[in-house]
C-alpha cells in the first residue's frame, strides 16, 4: 500500500500523462466545446495540454485534477475523474491504473 504523499504524487503523474498526451484514459467535450469553431477548440485542447499553472488554491489536494483556461476569450475549465473499468462507479484506487479509467472533460466554464 503507498502512503499518502506517494499516492499523491502518482495520481498527479497519472492525471499529467491523459492532460498532456491524451492517453491514459478518455477524453469527452460538451455541447458548448462542441459547438465551438474548429480552430477554437483546437486551441482550447492546446491550452489544456500545456496548462501548468497549479497552486495550493486551486490544486488543494495535488493531484492536478482541474483547471481553467482562457483561449479567444472563451473561459473553459477542464477536470479529471477517476471511474472502475466498466464506468460505472468511481474507483476505489485512482493511483492504480490497472483498476482505474480516469476520464478528463473540458467544458465552457458557463456549463460547469
């Protein structure tokens, strides 16, 4: 068992890896990203992807989970979940990928 720094550590490194690549897990949109132009949301899937800016505020637990990004003027927050294989539950270990798909949403703030 991997105490709780560890635990941590390996969740954000997890959550890192799907914002960054777009692998690890699933990556789902709403309607008001859907509904976006092209280029826009391109942009927003970028902005997402280099989003580094993790502070005690808004990142409390360290496990790089959430943010929001700003591209042409659309505020957008994007979040990550972690759910047992079937996504049918929440998963009971979110730092153990052989038991947990995380799925990160990126949404129009004014949907959240």
């Amino acid at each position: 068992m991997l105490d709780t720094a560890t635990t941590t550590t390996k969740i954000a490194a997890l959550n890192d890896r799907l914002r960054q690549t777009y692998w690890g897990g699933k990556v789902m949109t709403t309607p008001g990203i859907n509904d976006l132009p092209e280029d826009t949301q391109l942009a927003i899937f970028r902005a997402v992807m280099e989003y580094d800016d993790f502070t005690e505020a808004n990142d409390p637990h360290g496990e790089h989970d959430f943010g929001k990004v700003v591209v042409s003027g659309v505020s957008c927050f994007w979040k990550i979940d972690y759910y047992d294989h079937t996504l049918t539950w929440g998963s009971d270990e979110p730092a153990n990928p052989d038991v947990t798909t995380r799925v990160l949403t990126i949404m129009r703030a004014s949907e959240y």
